[in-house]
C-alpha cells in the first residue's frame, strides 16, 4: 500500500495517543488515585496495566503494517549479516538481562499473590551488568533492534516515535525512580548515560561502591 501524508499523520498520532495513556497509566499520581479511590483493586494494577499496554499496542502495530509504503533503506548482502548480527545482539540482551529482574514483580502476579496494595514499584533498584553501561537497557535494545531492520516509511514513522518516546519516556521515568530510591539513584544518574551508553560513562567498581553506600 502506498503510504499518504496524512496516513503517516494518524499513524503518528496513534503512536502519540498510545504513549500518552501508556505513561499516564504508569504515573504516580493515577496509582495513587486508584488506591484511594478503589483500595480493593490496588493489588490488581501493575497485571491490569500490562494487559492494557498490550491490548492498546496492537492498533498503532496494526496501521504500522497495514500502511506500509515506500522501501527507505534495505539491508542486503554483507548489509544484511550486519543487520541481523545487531537484531540477535539486542535479543539476547534482552532475554540475558531477565535473570536481573523480579519477574513476578514485574508482570504484577507478585502483588496479587500476596494482596500487596502499594502503589510504587516492586523492584528493587538493581543494578545490572547492563545497568553499569546505561540507565535503561531495555530502550537501549529495543532501539538497536528497531533501527536494524529493514524500513519503509510507515516503520520509520514508527521508530521515530518510539525512539522519542523511550527518550522522553525516560526523563518521567526517572523522576519516579529518584523518588522512589533518592540520593542513590540520583548518584547512579550522575556516573551512567540515561538511554544510549557513552564509551567513557560506566560504572567501575570504584563508582559502584560509591552508589551501593547509600543505601
């Protein structure tokens, strides 16, 4: 299909509409809200925002291949063992970095099982392998991996959104987790880069050290 500008506009207002509930639904304010207002259902809402993160993703994923359009690069040749060397990299990345979370927590089964109604994240601040190079590994990958693959204008369209958005997304996010861990996660921001790692900004042992003493 051939992809119009104004095809392009309501798949990039889709994107924006999706990613507006999507961080409003993860603010502070709007857990603290359903706490209040619904006590009962304060342990159902980590596994209710999931499920509806995923239900409202399928309408801008669904326009993105509906739409289509032009061919922008393609990999091919030596291009493409390139291509998919940096897609396989960002998956194991991804699937490796799992082992550093708490899953349960995560998915929201964890506050279930045990009718924890508090509003914050579970998790504990953890510092990952990954952690030590950048803040938000998971954006890092998902960046590779999209920007890897092959594009036609309605993924370009796509990927500059979600590129923008884990950019932007980031910024609130990090807001909630200074909150929520203080001045060691204030530190840690001080001595990692946010979304996309810089050579010479890790952290060594020496700067680890220096993050774990405050806690």
């Amino acid at each position: 299909m051939v992809s119009t500008n104004i095809d392009l506009l309501v798949l990039a207002c889709t994107w924006i509409l999706y990613f507006l509930l999507h961080s409003l639904l993860a603010s502070l304010g709007v857990k603290q809200w359903v706490a209040q207002k619904y006590p009962f259902t304060a342990q159902f809402y980590r596994a209710g925002y999931n499920i509806f993160a995923i239900v409202l993703i399928i309408p801008p994923l669904w326009l993105m291949y509906f739409l289509g359009g032009a061919v922008v690069w393609e990999w091919k040749g030596i291009g493409s063992y390139f291509s998919n060397a940096l897609g396989t990299f960002a998956v194991i990345g991804f699937l490796w970095s799992l082992r550093y979370y708490d899953g349960m927590a995560f998915l929201g089964l964890r506050q279930i099982k045990s009718k924890n109604a508090n509003v914050e994240d579970q998790e504990q601040f953890c510092i990952s392998p990954l952690h030590r190079l950048v803040r938000h590994p998971w954006y890092f990958l998902a960046i590779v991996f999209i920007w890897s693959r092959d594009m036609d204008t309605a993924f370009l369209v796509s990927s500059v959104c979600i590129t923008l958005y884990f950019i932007v997304g980031s910024w609130f996010e990090e807001r909630k987790l200074a909150v929520y861990h203080g001045d060691m996660y204030r530190r840690y921001q001080r001595y990692v880069p946010g979304v996309l790692p810089v050579p010479w900004r890790y952290l060594n042992k020496e700067k680890l050290d220096d993050v774990r003493s405050l806690k």
